[in-house]
C-alpha cells in the first residue's frame, strides 16, 4: 500500500484528539486534507482496504442520529483495518444510571485506542479527554464544533476550485445552532477564505464579525459573489421559539433555488452537510444539479475520516493492562 508518511514521522501532526478546529493551525488542517487526498486514492480500488490500524480499537459513542458520520467513521476504521464497535447509548447501562464518564471508562478498558463522540452537549469531547487515555475524535457536540464535516467540506472545496485561499464561501441558513458553521468558520478563515454569513438575524449570532466573517441578512445581494455556498439544515431540533415566522416565509427568502443559482457565478459550488431538507433549504432541481457537491462530500468524508484516524493513531499509546498511563494530552 501507499500509505502516507507515518505522523510519527511529521513535524506538523503531533495531536492526541481532534476535538475542534478552532484550536488547530492551517498547516495541521492542510496535513489532514494532504493525508486525505492520498487516502481518497484508497477507495479507488478494487479491494478498498490497508492495514494501517490493524490491531487498533475504534469505538462509535453517539448520543445522537447519524447516518453519515457514523457511518463513515465505521467504514474509514474497517477500511484501515481497525476493529470497530458502535455503542448504542438507548439500550446501554446509561439507563441504569451509570455516568457518561464510567460508560467510557468501560469501554476504555475492553482496550479502545480511539472514541468517536457525538452528543447533544457541547464540551462533551473535551470532557472524555480528561478522563480516559485513549484518542477522542468529536463527531458533533451540540452547536458547538463538527471538525470532520468541515474538512471534507475543505477537501471537497479544494478539490473543486483547487484551493481555499483567495474563495468566497456563504455559509447560508441557522448559523446560530450550526456546529458545521462553527468549524467551518475557524477552518476557512485560517485557511485565507472570505467566510459570509447569512440567513435571517434571529438565526445569525451577533457580533460573529470578530471571527474575521462578513454578516448579511439578503442572501440575493451577496450570492454574485460566493464561490461555494454551504446550505446549512434549519435545526428545529436545537431551537426552543419560533425564530422565523414559518417555512414558508424562510424559504422565500433563503431557499436555494434554481433562479437564485443563476444569480451566482456560472461555477458557484453548492455544499450542503446533510441532512437536507428538499423545499425547504434548496430544491430537489439545485440538490441533484450540477453545481451540486454533496454526495462528492459524503464520498470526501469517508477519506477525511480515514486520515484523522490515521493521523491520531500515532499518539495512542498501549492500552491499560499493558501500560497505558491515563493521563490526557491534547
Ligand atoms: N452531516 C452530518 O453530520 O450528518 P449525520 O448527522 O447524518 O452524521
């Protein structure tokens, strides 16, 4: 196999976790997507499978649904050869009363080298690196960050237009409660992108200008000029009150549609993370059209998350019964 140069090797990868990207230099998020592209080469093959982790533990926690994320993050493990379990926190001792914290603990000890955390409480992530020695991956805590969905974004941007630097990026719809936003946000900006934020002022943070982004409140007037546009899903999910008269009212205003692709450039690229909602954030027309990236994201994130978890894997150290110390290292 052509396998990347080993992290033990690099200078610039020397992380324990991948908690966030805000934390994280352009040159480690230009290592991942680098280490990505020569994974990406991987899933070209007829037999899609290295032995990179073979021997390694990666356990899935969700505390909430995904299809794409834990899915990949399974399949990137079982095509670097690692064991992989899923936790199914419903059926799990949790209801007995055990904390999250021992939940873990437990499953440290059955030997996980890595844990892909996902949960409704921002900070969860962070929490588990206190306490457990092994690598922690966040899959998505809360509104807060969901690094992984934001570097394939990066890659499937990259590989689009050839490069960050210099772009124009709209980052359309519930900024407020978008975790993608968030990571987004620190990664293009670190990366030399103008970031754009948009949607209706009750669903845009205040004062998110100190993040270096532009705020606007007109999707028509600042579509000309966006490169890509990442159409982010209205989370109702996370919204306590009515933030928005209806959806109707919403989509009129911000929906992308195909009138509203031909007022951007003729190569405008159009990511949305998924789930999308058909009629409300874009039409079916704009989703399967040809300005469309989002199932080149999906396929992206399978190479993102095989590099992370290759990346990490050379600062797991042995497990517990053969010497682990415990201690956490960001
Ligand atoms: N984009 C994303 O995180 O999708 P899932 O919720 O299906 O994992």
């Amino acid at each position: 196999m052509t396998t990347p140069a080993h992290p033990a090797d690099s200078t610039v990868w020397t992380r324990k976790h991948l908690l966030g990207l805000e934390d994280l230099s352009a040159e480690e998020i230009i290592a991942i997507l680098d280490t990505a592209e020569s994974f990406a080469e991987v899933s070209t093959r007829s037999r899609k499978k290295v032995p990179a982790l073979q021997g390694r533990i990666v356990f899935n926690l969700f505390f909430e649904n995904s299809t794409r994320t834990r899915t990949s993050f399974s399949l990137a493990a079982k095509r670097l050869s690692a064991d992989t379990q899923d936790f199914s926190a419903s059926t799990s001792s949790l209801s007995k009363g055990e904390s999250f914290i021992d939940t873990a603990r437990n499953i440290e000890a059955m030997g996980a080298d890595v844990l892909v955390v996902r949960h409704p409480t921002p900070g969860t992530p962070h929490l588990l690196a206190q306490h457990v020695g092994c690598s922690i991956i966040n899959a998505g805590d809360g509104a807060h960050e969901h690094p992984t969905q934001a570097l394939l974004d990066l890659m499937t941007i990259r590989r689009a237009k050839g490069r960050i630097d210099g772009l124009t990026v709209g980052l359309l719809g519930d900024i407020s409660h978008s975790r993608v936003a968030r990571s987004n946000i620190h990664a293009l900006t670190k990366l030399g992108a103008q970031v754009i934020l948009c949607g209706p002022p009750t669903l845009v943070p205040r004062g998110w200008e100190r993040f270096g982004c532009e705020v606007a409140y007109q999707l028509d007037d600042v579509l000309p000029r966006c490169d890509v546009v990442n159409v982010l899903r209205i989370q109702f999910e996370r919204q306590q009150l009515g933030l928005f008269p209806s959806v109707a009212e919403y989509s009129q205003f911000y929906m992308m549609t195909q009138e509203r692709v031909r007022l951007g450039k003729s190569d405008l690229l159009l990511l949305a993370p998924g789930p999308i909602n058909r009629g409300v954030e874009l039409t079916p027309e704009v989703a399967d059209g040809v300005n469309s990236a989002i199932l080149d994201q999906v396929t992206n994130g399978l190479a993102v998350r095989m590099a992370v978890l290759y990346l990490l894997s050379g600062r797991v150290e042995p497990g517990p019964r053969d010497g682990r110390d415990g201690r956490a290292r960001q």
